[in-house]
C-alpha cells in the first residue's frame, strides 16, 4: 500500500535474479496446495519462537521465553500488549463481526484471498476473510528476515524493539502503510524486510507459526521454493501456519506488476492466475494504481478470477462492476474526494452516481480503514460476480 504520487511508482527499480539451474532437491512451486488437518499442541521452531517473542505472545512452549527476563523484551511486551487491545476495540472486533454479517458468502466459497499492493498487512485480510486457507500478498518492498534474537546485547534487542515498533505505527495508527515509511523502516540493518511484520500479525492474531519457506525466480520460467537458510536472495516469502489444527499458507513476493512485468508470457503471471481461480480479492489504500493503463494486466486478471472484490474507491474504477448483468454491488460508508496527496484525480462519476441513487439504504461502516481514517468517511465497494 502507498501514499505518494502515481507516475512516482513507475521509477521503481525492479528485482532480477541472475540465470542459475534451480536446486534439484526443492520443488517447483506451481500449484495451490490443499489444507492438511494436524494436530498441534506444543509448536516450537525457530519461526514460532521468534514470532511469539516479536508479538509479546507468552506460549509456555516458546524456548525463547527467558528473553522475557531482560529489560528490552519485557518492555516490548507491554507496549505492543497494550497498542493491541487498543486496535482490537477500535477497529479489529469490529472488521471481524461485521465480517460475519456482510461477508458469509465470500468467507465460504473463497479458497484464496489475493490482496496486490498489500505490503505485510495480514492484519485486515485476516480480520475479513479469517477462513481463507491460501492469501497471496504482494507490494514493493523486500521479503527480508526474522532476527536472531538469542544473539542480542541488551542495547541491540533495545535498538531492534525500538525499530519494531516504529515500523508498526503506521498500521497502528492509520490502518495501512506508507511505502515511502517501509522502505526507510525495512532496511536490512533495521527490522529487515517485511517478514518480521508479517510473522508478528500470523501470532498476535492467534495462529501458530510452522515453517516458512523462501521463494526464487529463475530464468523467468520457474518458481522454485527453497530453505529459509539459502544463500538465494528471494523475491517471495511462503509462511505455512496454522489456526484449529488446520494448515494454511501465505505468499508475499516483492514484484512490480506493471504491465512489462506481469504479462501471460511471465512465470509470475502464470503462478498468480493458477493461484487466484474463483479467489476473493481485496484491494486497499492502493494509490488508484489500477485505474492506470500500465496496470490494466493485473486488473483483467483480478475482473476475471474473482468471484468476489472487496475494495475501497482506490481499487479497481468503479465503472469496471457497473454491468449489472455480471456483479451484484453492494456498496458502504460514504464517497468522498481523494485526499490531497493524489490532487491530479478527480472524483468517480459511477461511484458518485451509484451513492446518490442508493445514499438511504448505503449501510454506514462501524469501523474506519484506509486514506480517510482521520476524517472517519470510508467507501466500501463489495462486488460479487453473477
């Protein structure tokens, strides 16, 4: 997700692996996998470990739970405890119980949720869509690394807990990130990488943390999954973790999806288009990025796998669901002007439209997500095709 100006975003440098044979002993990863049921009491790893720590999550089977003891960890614990149940009264409980009422249909026919332009945010797609057993994430900034905090001086875990938590107050506050702040945040000497982040929602949202696997490109026509401890610089993270016994998946990759990028003739393309077949897209605080024509690639193939799109006015044009032949809309909250940082934009004539015919039965939002949090005006679009 990102808050800087549109033409900006086409100057990013792209992520290029040189050509290389794939390790024979990893497996090519092509198709979507199905859920495992497994028993899970005691889960202790490395992952879960440094997850649970991360996230102040006290699970007596945590090897790691003597960090408790020192001074940095501690107090890490009751600040993220108590920004915690802060987020959770003010907006988490109630995403999740709306979730129940408006969004029954989309939780249990979709399999997968893709969320493009979503940077570590498992946080909200797991608050609307917490049955999904595959959610496929992707932005711009890079997949990184969990610390090694059994190695850290008190001065560096106080170092790392200030950076943590540094690099969470934007969704803390805000509901979403800000690139520009991720990309400065994210830096390997800081928090590394968003897999920090993104391992911190999998635990403070009750899951358990059982592998996470890197994910490699080469010669643009394989994706290869290979060890976390690989000398392979990954352009996409898969974390398997768990929730009731019931094994689920998350992909991040970092990929620019611009049309010269992400095309039919692109392995990526082709993973993406496997993996998101009658999916649940959600789309957020995206920077109107779809509404570009070098975007028109990943928004054909969203229009076309989708079986449900849930977004805000950032998303997809509205004009694109209007065809009542082919989506049912359903639309809440309140369409406003774009904020002032997208000042070249105007307002959608088709949203504007469909919110005047409907402004008496356009139900109001009891939460308050994306660009207008501060204002507390939310459009929600929720789309499900015929």
């Amino acid at each position: 997700m990102r808050l800087h100006i549109l033409q900006t975003l086409t100057l990013v440098t792209f992520f290029c692996i040189s050509c290389k044979e794939p390790p024979k002993s990893e497996s090519v990863v092509v198709k979507a996998e199905k859920p495992v049921v497994k028993e899970v009491k005691n889960y202790s790893n490395r992952f879960n470990d440094i997850a649970g720590i991360l996230s102040g999550t006290n699970e007596e089977f945590n090897k790691l739970n003597y960090l408790y003891d020192s001074l940095p960890w501690k107090e890490n614990k009751s600040l993220i405890d108590s920004n915690w149940r802060k987020l959770e009264d003010n907006r988490l409980k109630l995403m999740v119980n709306w979730s129940k009422k408006e969004l029954d249909a989309a939780n249990e026919n979709g399999h997968a949720v893709f969320y493009p332009f979503s940077g570590p945010d498992f946080l909200t797609s797991n608050a609307f869509f917490p049955k999904a057993k595959e959610v496929i994430m992707l932005g711009l900034e890079p997949v990184g690394a969990l610390p090694d905090i059994s190695t850290f001086s008190s001065e560096e875990a106080m170092d790392y807990c200030k950076d943590f938590k540094r690099s969470l107050t934007e969704i803390f506050e805000k509901s979403y990130f800000v690139t520009a702040y991720m990309l400065k945040d994210f830096q390997k000497q800081k928090v590394n990488g968003l897999l920090p982040v993104m391992c911190f929602f999998v635990k403070k949202t009750g899951h358990q943390i059982a592998d996470v696997k890197y994910l490699v490109k080469y010669n643009n026509d394989s994706i290869v999954q290979v060890a976390y401890d690989t000398k392979e610089k990954p352009f996409g993270v898969k974390i398997i973790y768990l929730k009731d016994d019931t094994m689920k998946t998350i992909y991040y990759f970092k990929y620019d999806v611009s049309n010269k990028q992400f095309n039919d003739t692109n392995v990526f393309y082709k993973f993406i288009n496997d993996h998101t077949k009658n999916s649940v897209t959600y789309i957020k605080s995206a920077s109107y990025l779809l509404h570009a024509n070098f975007m028109s690639n990943i928004r054909n193939l969203i229009l076309t796998n989708s079986n449900y799109v849930m977004q805000d006015d950032t998303g997809i044009p509205y004009n694109y669901f209007a065809d009542a032949s082919k989506w049912n809309v359903k639309l809440y909250g309140e369409y406003v002007r774009p904020i002032k940082n997208f000042p070249y934009l105007k307002m959608q004539k088709g949203i504007m439209e469909a919110y005047a015919k409907d402004s008496s039965s356009v139900p109001k939002l009891p939460f308050h997500l994306g660009y207008h949090w501060q204002e507390k005006k939310d459009a929600l679009i929720y789309a499900s095709k015929k």
